[in-house]
C-alpha cells in the first residue's frame, strides 16, 4: 500500500516551500488510496516547541490535508538508538572529535590542493587511549556513518535518473556530541519501519538521499521511491529563502486568502500543466502527477493567490460563506440578495465590510458640477420603496427619456451619485440593498 509523510519540525511555522511538500505527499496518498502520515521531527528539544506543533496540524485543517495518523519522533529515540548499535557493531558507524574550526580548516587546506571538501576520516585512525584522552578533553564526540566509496543511483520521480560519487560526499554525522539524533538516521529509521513507499522533498535534500539510500540498505530496509521537486523563488527569481518568514500559512490566512485557491497553484506550480482553479479536493487528487513536474526553480508570486481567491470566492453559494457576511454586520433577512450582490467585487471575504457599509450608511456622493442638475432630476424621478431588481431599470428608464441621456452619459453619473465610485456591482442587484436600509433608517 502507497504511505506517504509529511514531516516538520516544530521550529517554526509552516511556509509556502513546507506546503509545496506537504501537498505532493498527500495527493499521491489519496490518489492511491494510501496512507498520510503527519511526522513531527521533533528530536531537537532547545527548538522545537508545542505551539508549533499546534500551528502546524491548524494549518494543515485549514487547507483540508487531513492526516491518517500522527507519529513524532521524540517518542521513537529508543528505535534510533537501536538502529545506531545496530550500525556500530556493522563497523559502518565511527565517533569523530574534531571541532568546527577544525574541519574548516581541513575543507580548506583540500579546496586549495584541488580536492573536494569532504571528511577526510581521520576519525578511523584513532586508537581507544587516544578517543578517551579526547573524550576527556573536548567530550563526547559526533558519530558518522562510513559511507561506501561507490556510485549510489536512482531513478528520481522528478529529476530522472541520479548518479552520486560517495567519495564525493562527507560521512554524515547522524549523532551529535550532546546525544541528539539528526534527521538523517531518524528518517531513515521512520520511513523503514513505518513502511513508507514514497518520498517527496526538495531538491536541496539529493545528497541526503543519496546517503540515506546507503543507510537504508545498511538496516536491511527498503528505498522507497523518491522525488525531489525544484525550490521555490521570488517572482524576479530572487532566492525566497529570506522571505519565508513572510510567507507563513498563518498569515496568508490572516489575509483572507482561500485554501482552494493556495492548493490550485501549488498542485501545479512548476509542472508541465497550467495553473487551474479547482473546486474541490477530488479535482485535485485526480489531476496531481508528480511526474509532470520539472526540476529547474519555480517563482512563485503571492499575488498570484489573490485573482484566484476572488474566483474561488464568485463561485460560493451563500452556505459557505454564511458566517464571514454575518460577521460583516448584514442581517439575516438580507444575506442572500447581498451575498449575490458582492459576490463578484470582493477578491477576499474581508471586502465584505465595506460593501455592506455602503449598503447600510450610503457614500458621499460623487457629482460632476456639469451633472448636478441632472442628477436632482433625476433624484426626482427616483419611484418609491421598496425597490427590487426591476427598479433600475424602470428608473433609468424614465430618467433617459425625461433628460435624453442615454449610455454611459446616463448610467455613470448615477452610479457615481449612489455610490461615491465609479464601477462596482450591478446597480439592479445594488439599489434594492440601499433603499431598504435607507427605509430601515
């Protein structure tokens, strides 16, 4: 059976990069009729924090990726530390102290002699009296898995068929000095024992892969497939990552953007496939093929959501949206003709205040000085309430042919008049709203 995970750490919130992950996980799970699984990597106890992992589940309700079960890993470190005896007692898994400063000199000293930077191994050639004399000195060391010097290849989901030298790649550290386990041998330990079949992340994760495939194979476990989507960038391709902060879920929410129209973009940003709105979740699984997608980076433009959410939003019957035009001030009895009014001049559920405001204490008016008398003619004109839907009509009517104006030399300067603006909502859906207030009042 296809499972699948999503899993962040609860370091911060989620960003418009986590969705992108978060997304592909779970469309290829239901599309499958799979598995979900939300992961909490949250074996960094200094960051991770509660009210993230809270942030993170609202977030993902929000947007309708509802998860089959929750796992986190500060509840598995038992299993690590099994998966690490396992390694040492294999030989593929060694302590090594050298400081920061240390290794930055040794990357260094190889860049300058052509070599690439990687570990050197140094490690390896310690003898037990001389780790304990470091132990004593520095503490406890960091403990790194001896990569096999040989070309470790898949054929990625995106990104076709990889090939790595390990000899090009440092032995990853999988366990710092203080104890805490790193992504690389938690992930791997998870996705085995979980029984995760497919993997998508960002294509900065290759090299982690290429080294997690050797340790998979070291456990006696199965790759799973892999798929590495391209990164994110501005609308300019400027590098997105320092604008992340800005990007959070949290607060494209807070600016009234709809979650159809944030997983629309995302289910095809940087695919072979044009950006669509869908309607609902079913539209999306149907049409997600991580294999559409390309590897060069992706811009992606928040303004992009805004024209997308207004067509979400045109799209609602008034069910969906009972609570934001109640919350707007209108009254029950008035929801629906005002619903059908705005609908198609709001780009977020927020605009709703300002057209019901119109509606309820009318606009300053907005009158040529070549138009005054005609607009108090036709004030005079105007037929007694309530009006309805056929009143516009009937009104503008009876004003062209008392006057003679006729199009926009008639219609524009009594919108204006009504409404302080020059376009907006049809006046025959708007002018029912403004009278029964008015005679309300």
């Amino acid at each position: 059976m296809t499972t699948t995970r999503f899993a962040p750490s609860p370091t911060g919130y989620i960003h418009v990069g986590n969705l992108r992950t978060a997304l592909m996980n779970y469309l290829i799970a239901r599309k499958a009729g799979g598995t979900f699984i939300l992961r909490i990597d949250d074996t960094d106890p200094e960051r991770s924090k509660e009210e993230y992992v809270d942030a993170i589940k609202r977030d993902l309700e929000w947007l309708g990726l509802h998860w089959d079960k929750v796992e986190r890993q500060s509840e598995r470190l038992d299993r690590y530390a099994e998966a690490a005896d396992k390694l040492r007692e294999m030989g593929r898994f060694y302590e090594a102290f050298e400081t920061p400063t240390e290794l930055d000199l040794k990357r260094k000293k190889q860049l300058n002699m052509g070599k690439p930077p990687v570990y050197d191994r140094a490690a390896l050639n310690l003898s037990d009296a001389e780790k304990d004399a470091l132990r004593a000195e520095r503490g406890n060391g960091v403990w790194r898995f001896k990569l096999d010097h040989e070309r470790i290849e898949w054929t990625d989901g995106i990104l076709g068929d990889i090939s790595i030298d390990a000899a090009s790649v440092s032995d990853p550290v999988l366990i710092r000095g203080d104890g805490q386990v790193l992504y690389t041998i938690a992930s791997v330990v998870d996705d085995t024992e979980m029984g995760v079949t497919d993997v998508v992340r960002g294509s900065d994760h290759v090299t982690n892969t290429a080294t997690q495939i050797q340790i998979i194979e070291a456990l006696g476990g199965q790759c799973p497939r892999f798929a590495h989507h391209s990164l994110l960038t501005g609308p300019q391709g400027e590098a997105l990552s320092k604008r992340l902060g800005t990007l959070a879920l949290r607060d494209l929410r807070e600016q009234g953007l709809q979650p159809m129209a944030l997983l629309s973009l995302m289910a095809r940003l940087g695919s072979s496939d044009p950006v669509e709105l869908r309607s609902d979740m079913a539209e999306l699984i149907e049409g997600f093929d991580v294999n559409r997608f390309g590897a060069a980076p992706t811009k992606f433009d928040v303004q992009d959501l805004f024209p997308l959410t207004a067509k979400h939003l045109q799209s609602l019957p008034l069910t969906d949206v009972a609570d934001a035009v109640e919350d707007a001030g209108v009254p029950a009895d008035l929801a629906e003709p005002f619903w059908a009014m705005a609908r198609e001049n709001i780009t977020t559920l927020a605009d709703l205040k300002g057209w019901w405001e119109l509606c309820r204490d009318g606009a300053e008016p907005l009158i040529a000085d070549e138009d005054r008398e005609f607009i108090a003619e036709a004030v005079a004109l105007l037929p007694d309430g309530p009006f309805d839907g056929e009143t516009w009509g009937t009104w503008t009517k009876a004003v062209k042919e008392a006057t003679g104006r006729k199009g926009k030399g008639l219609f524009m300067p009594l919108r204006k008049a009504l409404t302080g603006m020059e376009r907006g909502p049809e006046m025959a859906a708007l002018l029912p709203l403004l009278q029964v207030i008015r005679a309300r009042g």
